[in-house]
C-alpha cells in the first residue's frame, strides 16, 4: 500500500493507551534480545513520532501527527494479503525489508513452531519501531526471530550465523507483496553471498571434524539420541526415544531436539555426535546428512516408515530398527545385511489414567489433506491425469491398493510415465495416502455407521457433528484413545503405531470392503487388539543397550 493517508483528529487513537503498549512492547523485546542477540542496537526514535492504534487494532505510529507509518492505515490487514501465499518448506526463511512488524507477525503466524524468521532491515529506525508494535519477545526466547540492521547488515548477517553455528542458513526469502520491490529485491545478492559463504565454512567444519574422529579415543558412554520434541500426530518416534532409559545399561542419553530452530543445522548435530559414541534418530539415515558424523561412530536408525533408503557403504557400523519385520526383504534390497537389520517395533501407547471425557465408539484419528494437485504436477498434463485418475479411485474405492508402490506404479503405466524424473513421494505422501484415508472415511459415512473423526484436513461441510477437530497434544491422543472402544487404522500400509495404541485396531488396507464393513459393525463386540506384526520385539531399553554394544 503506498497511498500515505492524513487523519484527522480521531477519539478512537488512545494515544496514551498506544504509547504505554509501545514501551511495554520495547522493554519485552529488549529483554528478550539481551539472551540472543545482545550486541543489537536499538535507535532512540525522533521526537516527531507518535503511537496509536491502526484502524484494523494494530499498534503503529504517525509521524509529524498526520502521516501513517509505512503509509499504511491498516498494517496487519495488508500484511495478511501481501503474505498470503507464504509457504517456508525449510527450518529459516529470510524476510527481506519488512516496513512494519505487523509483516513479521504474520509471517511468524504462517510458520511451525519449529521454523524461524531472521529479518534483514537496512533502516534501523525501522527495526526500533517494529520492536515497538509488537511484542515478540517470545518468539526472540524461542530462537525463532532474528534480526540484521543498518548499512552494514551483511557483516552482521554473517557474524549472526558465525555465532550461531546452529541456526541454518535460510533456505529461501520471504518478499511482501510491494509495488516498489527495488528496496527488497536489492538485499537478495549480498543475503545469498553471505549465505554460500557460511555454508561453505560449515561443511568445511564438518569435515575437520568428521576427519578428527578418525582417530582413536576412549569411549565416553554418551548416546546422542535425535528426538524432536514438536507434537506430530502418529509420528512420535523422537518422544520414544527419548523416554528410554538407558542408564542402567551403562550409557547416558544426550537428546538433541531439531525442532529447536537454533539446533537444527547439520553442523549443531555433528557437535553432539562427535561427544558421543553413537548415533540413534528415527528415520534419519546416514546417507541423509553425508560428510556429518564420522564413520566411526555408529548410526543406528529406528524405521518406523517402510521407505528405506540404500545402505552408506562407509560404515558397516551402522545398523537399521525396522518398526515392522515384512520390511527387512526391502532393506536387504537396499544393501543392508542381515547382521545390521534389527526388529522393534512401536512400544504400547498408555493409555490415560483418568476416565476420557472423548466420544466412545468407533474413532478415526488422523490427520489428511487437500487432494489438490502441487504446482510440479499441473504443469505435466500425463502426471495431472495421473493425479486425477488417483484421486477419483481411492475417494471412491480404497480397497484398490494392495502394495502403494505397486498401485503407483500401474497406475503410472497407464498413462506412460516414466519413473525417471517423477516425484513418486509426492504422489504417495500428497494424495495416494490421503485419497485412501478420504476413501475410508467416505465409506462409513456413506453407510450411515457411527464414528468420531479427529484430525487436521477434514472436510467440516461433509461430516459435520462427526468432526472433532485437530489432535494438538499427546495428552490429548491419550485421551482419545483410552476413550474408543475401537480404532480405524487408517493407512495403506500394514504397520502403523496406530495398532500399539490399545484398543481393537480394524484394519480397511488389505481387506475387501466387505470384510471391512463387517468388522466395523462388530466393533462394539471387539475385546481386544487385532494381530498385527507388530507384536514382538519392541523397541525398549534392553534392545537398545544390545544393539549399541554389538554396534
């Protein structure tokens, strides 16, 4: 917006209201940057400043009593168009030239709470002022907003990330939708030099100490154990982990969380590793992060997804815990010997001790997508037909899956694509695995049966009442689960922790629909968990402890 609006007198600016919020936004802030970033400077502002309330309840100011800051009447409101379209895939995004902190808010709003901003301002009037409109200082505490200023912000830029070596370097920039884009567009050159430049450091890093390892040391009994701690339903392999007790079996944990922005570059986890005598991280593979961990210090990694990446031929050290025995033919495929390949699966999910205040019944807990097809995918039109084609099947029938790569793979014959070049996991993680979960539910609404639906990505307009909503926390699943008198496992895949969770498990993949829905039906008669692979061994502490000492 670039129009400057002059207001007139207005009893509804409470400017004395505004300015006590200012200042308490400052001194929040500030207190928060000592932790992080101490040697930022924060400009006194000109005399000629006021603070008051934006006409859509946002903090900002006027200058000389008339003019809007950043010619803007309605900051967050612009802020919410110009950044509508924002989506950061990796851990740091870098925002370019924010004229009000609304901006950085509502970027921050878009965000996981694992993801973080670091904010480039030439003017550092404008990083004062922003500092002013809103209090970030949570998310400063949390290492998820950094901030560059004044003319020379790439010398800052760069001894930002030499000073934290854990923070990575962002992955892409975050430009509001402007009219004048020069001022932004012109920091993308020096932000993405000093970028390479810090990489290049790092990985060199890595390599000295990858190469520093090599040689011979005393053992220290510490295991580094990557564990996310950011709540992902179904997918909680890192709190496993790191609720193992290995101590009495003579090794001490050392958890690193990548959730955390400021130790999620490769360098922080190389750190740890190197204090350590091993290496264990659910579905993090060594081949993932090359040239980071010394190949002598064993990396054991617990498999709880049947992808399975080629063996590292660097380290015959390293060793697989596949959550499901039916994989371990796939991973020797893969080039993992026998000797490296261990069964554990999911350990049995507690259930809550207290009497669930959930609906009782049959459950559905998962959380889907939107079926709409990725950028990539519209612009092949075989592999939008593809899409399509999927989309229609399993909505309407997901029982056609017996084997998700084999399903793929035929289905992409059908329009002669070839596999070179196409993003089969985008397919699979996109749209065949939420066109089945879709599908499933589909049926049992469309049969009129009695189920609870909780989760992320569900259509409120289509079930309606039967809709609970998102799953947030574990207590929360724990709840859940202790209140169902059945679970519907709802992937395309036969092992899943959905069926260590306690109560009847009914399986949809690998079964008819009619095998289905007659289970369903005689869910309430159901007094137990269904077979499933599974069952033994678990992964716990005396597997762990074997597996390390045979590393």
């Amino acid at each position: 917006m670039q129009a400057i609006e002059t207001p007139g007198p207005s009893r509804t600016l409470n400017r004395s209201a505004a300015s006590e919020r200012a200042a308490a936004n400052r001194e929040a802030n500030e207190r928060a940057l000592q932790q992080s970033q101490p040697d930022l400077c924060i400009l006194e502002l000109p005399p000629d400043l006021e603070w008051v309330f934006a006409r859509d309840g946002s903090l900002t100011a006027l200058l000389g009593g008339s003019t809007w800051w950043a010619g803007c009447s309605l900051p967050k409101r612009a802020a919410r168009f110009m950044l509508k379209d924002i989506d950061v895939a990796g851990v740091t995004a870098c925002f370019l030239h924010p004229t009000h902190a609304a901006q950085l808010r509502v970027a921050l709003g878009h965000l996981e709470a694992r993801q973080a901003i670091l904010a480039i301002q030439p003017d550092p009037k404008s990083l004062a002022v922003a500092l002013h409109c809103e209090d970030f200082s949570q998310d400063i505490a949390a290492g998820r907003l950094w901030f560059v200023a004044g003319e020379d912000w790439p010398a800052a830029l760069e001894a930002l990330l030499a000073r934290n070596p854990g923070l990575p370097t962002p992955s892409q920039f975050i430009r509001p939708i402007l009219s004048e884009p020069e001022a932004a567009d012109r920091l993308i050159e020096p932000a993405q030099a000093v970028f390479t430049e810090v990489g290049a450091r790092r990985t060199a890093i890595l390599r000295e100490r990858a190469a520093e390892l090599l040689k011979i040391r005393p053992p220290t009994g510490r295991v580094c154990v990557v564990a996310p701690t950011t709540f992902r339903l179904w997918d909680d392999a890192g709190r496993v982990l790191r609720e193992i007790e290995l101590a009495g079996s003579g090794f001490t944990v050392r958890p690193f969380d990548p959730d955390q922005p400021t130790c999620a570059s490769p360098l922080a986890l190389a750190e740890m590793a190197s204090d350590c005598d091993a290496v264990i991280a659910p579905n993090l593979y060594r081949s993932s992060v090359p040239e980071m961990v010394s190949a002598g210090i064993p990396w054991i990694s617990w498999v709880t997804s049947p992808r399975i990446p080629s063996a590292d031929g660097s380290s015959k050290r390293d060793r697989l815990l596949l959550a499901d025995k039916d994989w371990q033919a796939a991973a020797q495929q893969a080039g993992w010997t026998p000797s490296q390949i261990r069964i554990a699966g999911w350990p049995p999910v507690a259930n809550a001790s207290h009497p669930s205040r959930m609906p009782a019944g049959l459950a559905l807990v998962a959380d889907t997508v939107t079926l709409t097809p990725p950028k990539h995918v519209e612009s092949f039109s075989s592999h939008l037909l593809l899409w399509e084609h999927i989309r229609a099947e399993l909505t309407s029938d997901p029982f056609a899956i017996d084997d998700v790569h084999d399903y793929l793979k035929t289905r992409m014959a059908r329009y002669q694509i070839d596999s070179s070049g196409f993003d089969a996991g985008a397919f699979v993680d996109g749209l065949v695995v939420p066109a089945f979960q879709q599908g499933v539910a589909n049926l049992l609404f469309e049969e009129g049966l009695a189920f609870s639906l909780f989760g992320k990505g569900w259509n409120p307009m289509q079930f309606g009442t039967q809709l609970q909503g998102p799953v947030t926390s574990r207590q929360q699943l724990r709840a859940i689960v202790s209140g169902a008198s059945a679970l519907v496992h709802l992937w395309p895949t036969q092992s899943h922790p959905v069926l260590s969770s306690g109560p009847p498990v009914i399986r949809a993949f690998g079964r008819s629909r009619t095998q289905f829905l007659n289970d369903v039906r005689r869910a309430p008669l159901l007094t137990h968990a269904q077979p499933h692979s599974l069952a033994a061994p678990v992964l716990n502490a005396d597997l762990l402890a074997s597996v390390l000492k045979n590393a």
